[in-house]
C-alpha cells in the first residue's frame, strides 16, 4: 500500500469537504478544534507525569499490515527480558494518524464503512475485505486463553501482536481527533452515506476500541509525549 502522509490525507479530505460543503451542512459540524474540557485531558496529562524507566511512542500513519504491532512486541519483548526491565516498568504508546487511524475502530465500525475494502486490507479468515478489525482481538480469544508461558512460543502472550493483547501489556493507544472529524468527510463521499460528515464523526468516535484515548490533534500530542513526557519517538 502506498505511504499516506498526514498532508496527503488532510489535504484529500479537505478538497472532498470543499465540494460538498452547504451552509446547512457548515453548520452541522462538530467542532474541528478540541478545547481543554473537549477531551480527556486528565488521561493524557497521567501519560505525561508518568514515571516508568522507558517511555517509546510509535507514529503510525499507515496500517502497513500491522507492521507498527510487530515492532511493539519486539520492544516489550527485548526490555523485558533482553535488558531486564520489570514489565511494570515501561511504557510504550500507540500514536495512529492519519490512515492508521482505522486501527483504532471496532469491528462495527469496520464493517459499516467498509474499511478493508477501502484500505485493501483482507481477513485471513475468509480472504476477502475485512469487515472486521483483524488486528485489534486476540487469537487467544476473550478472555484470552494462552497455552504457554513460555515467552518464546508463539502460543504466549508474549508473541500476541493484537491490539487487545498490547492493552494488556500496558501500551496505550491514541487516536487523533482531526483524523476522525476528516476521515468522516471523507466516508460520506466515497460511500455515497445518507448521514452528515458530522454525524460519521460521532459514529466513528463511538466506535473506538475501549481504552483508547481521543486527543485533539496527533501531531501536537507527540510533540508533548517527547518534549514534557520524554517519551522516545520512532517513525512507522
């Protein structure tokens, strides 16, 4: 699939918002711009003040076939037992911008706007589009129910690479408001949708995995992870 920079994909979505854009339809908008009490600041400032001994971010703005889970799992992995840093100890955040944000929806939400098909993303299961997020539940199932502890089997929690089995190791992940409020523009055109951008918004927004935090623009949170949480920064 071809890299999609966030410029690519806002500047897509706002030629779509261009062409479709009516004052009944401006005036339904959510608002674009998150204010302090707009979003779950507490959460985000915890992120901040957090004392583990290695704090890693990881930029994703492409699915890239989960690549990004990959290298989470390798990090984790080698921390924990390479350098013998207690599990408790380390704190890795998912950033997922741009494209990447489709990540963060459910299944729902990946089988009413047809994300695998739009994304050319195929559910192994049945080799065809996913209408499901093939990457967000684990194989272990729910609860999760692992048959070693071994961490070098691929039977482990320890070589899970779902987003579920992530949470479960403490890694938290990140959606981007912007992301959101211009995918849904984009949505109501290419599928032709009924709803106002505004109402996919909301949808869409009710539609994250549980436990992933909604910040105001991705990019200004990074900016914060590294320069006030000192967190390390690696590019997908």
């Amino acid at each position: 699939m071809p890299s999609v920079t966030r410029r690519s994909f806002l500047g897509h979505a706002a030629a779509v918002s261009a062409a479709i854009a009516t004052p009944a339809l401006a005036a339904a908008q959510a608002p674009v711009l998150f204010k302090p009490g707009d979003w779950k600041m507490a959460s985000f400032q915890q992120l901040l003040q957090s004392s583990h001994d290695v704090k890693q971010l990881y930029d994703a703005t492409i699915v890239d076939d989960g690549n990004a889970l990959d290298h989470m799992v390798n990090s984790l992995n080698g921390l924990q037992f390479g350098f013998g840093i207690p599990a408790d100890r380390i704190k890795l955040v998912g950033a997922f911008r741009a494209m990447a944000t489709v990540l963060n929806y459910d299944d729902a939400a990946w089988e009413k706007y047809r994300i695998g098909e739009q994304q050319n993303i195929k559910d192994p299961k049945t080799g065809k589009p996913a209408i499901r997020n093939i990457f967000a539940a684990s194989a272990a199932g729910s609860p999760p129910h692992y048959t070693s502890t071994d961490p070098d089997s691929d039977n482990s929690l320890y070589q899970d690479a779902s987003i579920s089995a992530l949470q479960a190791r403490g890694v938290q992940f990140l959606a981007c408001h912007l992301a959101i409020h211009h995918h849904a523009k984009m949505l109501v055109t290419k599928l032709k949708l009924p709803q106002t951008p505004a109402e996919v918004e909301r949808d869409l927004a009710a539609h994250l995995l549980p436990g992933v935090l909604v910040v105001p623009s991705m990019v200004s949170a990074i900016a914060m992870l590294q320069a006030r949480g000192q967190f390390t920064y690696l590019r997908m």
